[in-house]
C-alpha cells in the first residue's frame, strides 16, 4: 500500500521543484556525465546510457520507483508534511491575532482585515515534490562524450540502476525549465548495473533546409512548437527515437565494455510536471504505436 506515493505521483504540479521546501537526504537522481576521456571504466553499481544525435540536444529521463525509493519517498515526503505543518501553525497564530484585532475594533472605523485562512495540511491533502520530479536525469545540450563535425554529438551518462522514461526534450538553465513534455505517450527501459544501455538515436528535424540546431533553438525559446515551416515524417512531434541496431556504430572506447541495445516497451501517459509543451513520441516499430490518443504496445507479441 502505497497511497501516498501513488497520489504525488498523479498530481500535476505546474511549478518548479525550488518551490518545494524539503529537500531530501536521499538522493533518487544520483547521475552525472561520463566525461570524454580517452579510456572509460564502469563502475560495477552503476547504469550507463549512451545515446547519439545530429546536434548537441537536451533529453529528459524519469526513473520509475523501486525497492527502496518507495520507503525513502515515505520519509521525504513525512519530513515534508513536518516543515509544512510547522508553517501552518505560525501562519494560524497569525491569523488568529488578526482576527482578534479585527473583532477589537471600535464600531464604526475601519480595523485589520484578516487574510484568508490557510488550508491545515494533513497526511490526505499534502502534496509533496512528486517521485518523477526527484528521479529526473537531464543528459545534455553540455558535456557531449563525443562530437563531429556539424554538430554530430554522442552522450554516456553513468546512473542509477533501474526502469526509465524517456520524459521529453528538456533543457535546465538555473532555476528556468524549457522544452516539450512527451507526456501523452513515450517509452521505457531498464538499465542495469555495470552495463551500457544503447537508447539508439534522437532525432530533432522539422523538414527540408531545417537543420537540428534550427529546431534545438526553437526547442529552447518557444519549445518544439515554435518550429519554423516544413514537413518530415516526424513534424508533428519533432522528437523521435531510432532504436540502436547491429548497423549503428558504436564509439570505439565502449568496445570492450558491454553495450546492450535498450529493451524499449511503451510507458502511460505521465503529468505535465512543469508545464511545458505537451507531445507525445511517434510510433515504434515492433515497440508501440497509437490508435488516436490510445498507446498500443506491440511487445506483447515478442
């Protein structure tokens, strides 16, 4: 039984995390750049996930709860519950004074107004910093693991073991959050420790003469909506995913590591967490595709 975390989970939260006011000891994100260096070593309690793009993107990731997570979220999100009551009692006291003030006025003048009186958080209505918003990972635009020539970028990013989301093509910039939410339909996988999860490839493109540093701008000022004119074959989301291949090369200093091509199995809809562009990720063959808003998965069969 985890009502509680299954409810902050579900709750749309159209602020940043900063405005949350606990901070968890815990730490569900754990994740960090590979940096490119001539050699890489894996760390054997570690995941790693690689993945390559036309341009330097910024991809979003969302870890799904698990073993400990879910005990760790019940602490964070009691210690939160705490602090919010602490607060709750000194705005009451002051509320309280007011209204007091207010009833002690002389007739006929004009008194303190009260202001409205806070809602008591309790353990049913309290709303912590949803799971989703404390695993995120963001992989890039900076700290490429590889670049090429016009633009040409790769990225190995060493985190968590465990089930991701691919959330959506989102940029941090100081406490500001840009870019599109692929909230309506997107994918999952597993990466497992001391392994090198191979996402495939990203691709940004918005039609011909349109190039994926044309769409990255467009991402970061207005999101993927601010696309300039032209059609492809993925204009209407402008994100999509090529899963990795035997054909898809690899960079040569992860040739003797073990790089697994991800297991990609369709993941529900999830909240707009920070109130970006909503979209959703175009269909996958052999993985999902949609009958109008519906996500099919297509694993079933594998």
């Amino acid at each position: 039984m985890r009502g509680a975390l299954s409810c902050a989970i579900a709750a749309l939260s159209f602020v940043s995390p900063a405005a949350f006011a606990a901070t968890p000891a815990y730490d569900f994100q754990a994740s960090e750049p590979v940096k490119d260096k001539p050699t890489v070593a894996l760390a054997s309690d570690r995941a790693y996930v690689y993945l390559r793009s036309a341009a330097a993107i910024p991809i979003y990731l969302v870890r799904e709860p698990e073993g400990a997570d879910l005990a760790a979220y019940d602490r964070f999100r009691a210690a939160a519950l705490a602090e919010a009551r602490e607060k709750y009692a000194k705005k009451l006291a002051a509320y309280q004074a007011e209204v007091k003030q207010a009833k002690s006025a002389p007739v006929g003048t004009y008194g303190v107004v009260p202001s409205l009186k806070d809602v008591e958080p309790t353990a049913e209505n309290f709303e912590a910093t949803p799971f989703y918003m404390l695993s995120k990972v963001a992989i890039g635009p900076l700290n490429r693991f590889a670049k090429g020539s016009g633009g040409e970028s790769a990225y190995l990013h060493a985190l968590k073991p465990g089930t991701y989301r691919l959330y959506g093509a989102i940029a941090e910039t100081g406490n500001a959050i840009t870019g599109t939410c692929l909230c309506m339909g997107s994918v999952r996988f597993t990466a497992r420790a001391g392994e090198v999860v191979d996402m495939g490839r990203v691709l940004m493109d918005a039609g011909p003469g349109i190039s994926a540093g044309d769409v990255m701008k467009a991402a970061l000022t207005f999101g993927l909506a601010g696309k300039p004119k032209g059609k492809s074959a993925i204009d209407a989301e402008g994100l999509a995913l090529e899963p990795a291949t035997a054909a898809m090369p690899v960079d040569p200093r992860l040739a003797a590591l073990k790089v697994r091509a991800a297991d990609f199995r369709p993941s529900g809809k999830l909240p707009n967490y920070y109130g970006l562009r909503i979209d959703r990720l175009p269909a996958i063959a052999g993985v999902m595709r949609y009958e109008r808003d519906r996500i099919v998965d297509l694993t079933v069969a594998k």
